[in-house]
C-alpha cells in the first residue's frame, strides 16, 4: 500500500529527526520578524519556489557581528495545509532518531487524514 513505485521494493517511510534546542531560528510568524526583513506573510507560504528561495537565502546569508558567523541556523514558519502546524527548515544536519515503515494505521497517517479531512 506505502510502496514508492519509482524504485523498486522501497516503502514509504517517516523519518524522525532531532535538531539541538539552542538552534538559532528565525521565526517567520513574528510580526516583527517579518517587518525586520521586509517581508508579507503571503511571500512565506507562496508555492513559488523563486520568492521562497529570495527570502531563505536572504535569511541564510545574514551575519551577526556579535558572534561571527551566520545569524540564523535555522528558519520556521507556519504551513500552508494547516496554519497550526509549524514548518522548520533546517541548515544544520539534522540526527536521525528512528525511521517508522508507514501504513493506514500508522499514527501520523491517522492524524494527517484527519487534520487535513481526507479520508484514509
């Protein structure tokens, strides 16, 4: 049922991850944030790779003269699907924690379809 047709054998599988809670995030559901970087809230969750990746790299390439080294590690924002959920982009390498064989009874899969009212 969870089989990824464009390679042969494969399941589709949720990855676990974990990031250090002393990641420096730049929240991009601060109002003040936003302002900061003269950003909309509609250029944050736009499916249109050109603005998303303007402002990411915009973010990536800020420096803080306090500590020498990028500002921000990190970038969070709210979904699109489901403005509660919180969406966390990376640029540091996450840790693998554990990978899960997912099914229709799989837990996220459960809450997903409910969340988003899809049937399973």
């Amino acid at each position: 049922m969870f089989e990824f047709p464009a390679v042969p054998g494969a399941r589709k599988t949720l990855g676990v991850y974990e990031l250090p809670d002393d990641l420096r995030i730049c929240d991009l559901d601060d109002p003040h944030r936003l302002v900061e970087l003269g950003l909309r809230p509609t250029q944050i969750v736009t499916r249109n790779l050109a603005v998303t990746s303007e402002w990411a790299h915009r973010i990536w390439s800020q420096r803080s003269p306090a500590i020498g080294v990028r500002k921000w590690q990190a970038v969070q924002w709210w979904s699109f699907q489901r403005p509660n959920w919180t969406v966390i982009a990376s640029w540091e390498r996450p840790k693998l924690v554990e990978l899960e064989h997912l099914n229709l009874n799989h837990p996220a899969i459960v809450a997903s379809a409910k969340s988003l009212n899809r049937p399973l």
